[in-house]
C-alpha cells in the first residue's frame, strides 16, 4: 500500500487538508465528532503527522507576536493570557514585545519580525500620531495582523475592540446620576482614537444633561508617576471637580493617592469611576466603581481573527471588526454619601 500523507488522508474523508491539521492540533474549532472521525480514519490508514516536517515544508515558525504598550495594566495582560489560550490550542508559541508607547520601537519590533521570527502579529498600537504607512510598504509580504484595543483607523485589517463611545457615555452620565456637575476627564493622550472615542462620549453626556462642557476638565497625563501626582493635585486644586472619569487605572490610583494627600475625601468629596480590569478594584479604600472591558475575551477574539488567515488562508487584509461590550461594575468610590457640613 502506498505511504498515506495528509492530502491523501484529506481525500478519504472529503474533508481539507487544513481541517486535518487543525484536529491533529486539538484545535476547539474542529467539532469533536469530525475529530473522532478523523483520528479513526488516520489510524485505520496508519498516518502519522509529521509536525517538524510541516513546520519546514510550511516554512512556519508556529510562532506569534503579541505588541503591546505596557505590561503594568492589567488589562494588557489579560488579554495576552487570552492569546496564549489560542495559540496554545492551535500548537502555537507566542513573543511578547513591549512598546512602551514609543513608536519608534513598533516600527523596529514589526520589521524585525518579517525576518521570519513570527507567522503574524497581534498588536495595540502606540504611534498613532505618527505615519503608519511603514505598514503598508510591505506590500503582500506584510505578515497577517490583527490589531486590538487600540488600532490605527488608516489600515485595513481585522481588529478588535470594545464600545468605548457607549461605555464612556454611561460612565459620565453615572457619575451626573450621583449628582456631580463638574466632572473631570483624565487621559493618557487624548490624540490616541481610544482616547478620542472615550472623549467623545464624555462630551455627549454632559451635553445631554445640559452640563457645559469644560475644556480645561479635560486633564491630559503621562505615563510618569510622579507626573500626574503634580497634574492630578493641581486639577483638583484649582479645579475643584466633584466627579473624575479617568481613561486607564493608573489614573485611578493616581487620583486616590492625590485625594488622600489632600485630604479629599472619595466618595463624599469626590467620586471616582475608571476604565479597569483590576481584580482588586473591589478591594480598595472606598471600592473602585469600574467600567470593566472583556480582556480576555479581547485576547482570545484577536488570536481567532489571526488564525482564520493563518490555518483557513482567509484575506489578511480584509476588514474585519469584532465590538465586544464592557460593562459598569458599580462600587463605593460613586455612591451618594451625605456630605459633612
């Protein structure tokens, strides 16, 4: 008898070949009745998967790269264990580079992987301000890219992302519900179209509630510490707001520190609600009231997005966009507290 080799297995059960490949992965797409049915026949015709030979015949690295812009927030590393799921699942690894939201260090991690380090790229953009086109001058020999979280608007590709502009809409107006009237807006780069969307649903909301809106409300921060400690006091201190929305946790925590130096008292004072995917928002002093994303849904959606083009050779450059909801967990750091006169 012939030797079996896949396409020859791929025949016998009118199925293709990268259907095969994916069940001899235990890949959860594959259901396990057509897995059994594969596993039997491959048995019946003696064919053992060569998973090195592939590997060179495919000239694959069964590698991944996960680009991210930091590895402190929470959110970043959900969504990587996320990923690492997935990949894990289809026999993949997966690379981690962090960008630190420096954009020259995404253009040189994205050309120093189509070298062949990586079979695609999963990616939350740092350099949005700048020109993106250096993706776009790989030609058709771009590796698949699935961008998350953060993206750039000017390149086609498959994203995931959450209702920022809902979720930020329903933040403020909570926040107006519990009766403040001058809220304040921190962000990291209000440039970013993250920041821009979670801005814009702020805006909206007071506009709704009749409430002017203030520029000088809108609280640009950085990624230093003892930066936004000075920012975030002298907001408070000048601004006097009795509502802050803050656009990442670290503003949060920045904000508690800041309040607790001033002797502002959260929730009475001030109340305080923030994008984060912090397990223990519950546990601080008072309970952190969050506007919760599904990071490691977001991880898991991206690496199915990178696997259609890599296992099913779906386009890589169409144009794909998958919106998961975020929800509000509501805590102590927003609830109506009578103040002290």
């Amino acid at each position: 008898m012939d030797s079996i080799n896949i396409k020859k297995l791929a025949e016998a059960l009118n199925l293709s070949t990268s259907t095969i490949s994916r069940a001899f992965r235990d890949n959860s797409d594959i259901s396990g009745t057509t897995k059994e049915r594969i596993l039997a026949k491959a048995k019946e015709l003696n064919y053992q998967p060569n998973h090195y030979a592939s590997n060179l015949r495919e000239q694959k690295s069964k590698t991944i790269a996960v680009i991210v812009p930091e590895l402190a927030n929470n959110y970043f590393s959900q969504a990587i264990h996320g990923i690492e799921r997935v990949a894990r699942e289809n026999g993949y690894h997966i690379l981690i580079y962090v960008t630190d939201d420096d954009y020259k260090k995404e253009v040189n991690f994205i050309r120093h992987l189509h070298n062949g380090r990586a079979d695609g790229i999963i990616m939350s953009v740092s350099g949005e301000a700048n020109d993106h086109n250096y993706l776009n001058k790989f030609g058709t020999k771009r590796l698949p890219l699935v961008f998350f979280d953060r993206i750039y608007e000017d390149i086609e590709t498959p994203r995931v992302i959450t209702n920022d502009y809902n979720s930020s809409f329903l933040a403020t107006e909570h926040l107006i519900e519990q009766g403040c009237r001058r809220i304040a807006y921190l962000v990291v780069n209000k440039s970013l179209s993250i920041g821009k969307t979670r801005m814009k649903g702020y805006i909206d909301a007071l506009e709704k509630y009749h409430i002017p809106f203030e520029e000088n409300l809108i609280i640009d921060c950085s990624n230093s510490y003892e930066e936004n400690s000075i920012i975030i006091k002298d907001a408070l201190h000048q601004l006097k707001p009795d509502g802050v929305f803050t656009s990442v946790e670290r503003l949060a925590f920045a904000t508690y520190y800041a309040c607790y130096d001033l002797g502002i008292n959260i929730p009475q004072d001030l109340k305080v609600i923030s994008f984060s995917s912090l397990e223990i928002a519950p546990l601080l002093n008072p309970s952190l009231t969050t506007i919760t994303q599904p990071a490691t849904e977001i991880g898991e959606q991206a690496a199915k997005l990178l696997f259609k083009i890599l296992d099913d050779n779906e386009d890589k450059n169409l144009f794909n966009e998958v919106i998961l909801q975020s929800k509000i967990i509501v805590r102590n750091s927003t609830s109506k507290e009578p103040k002290n006169h």
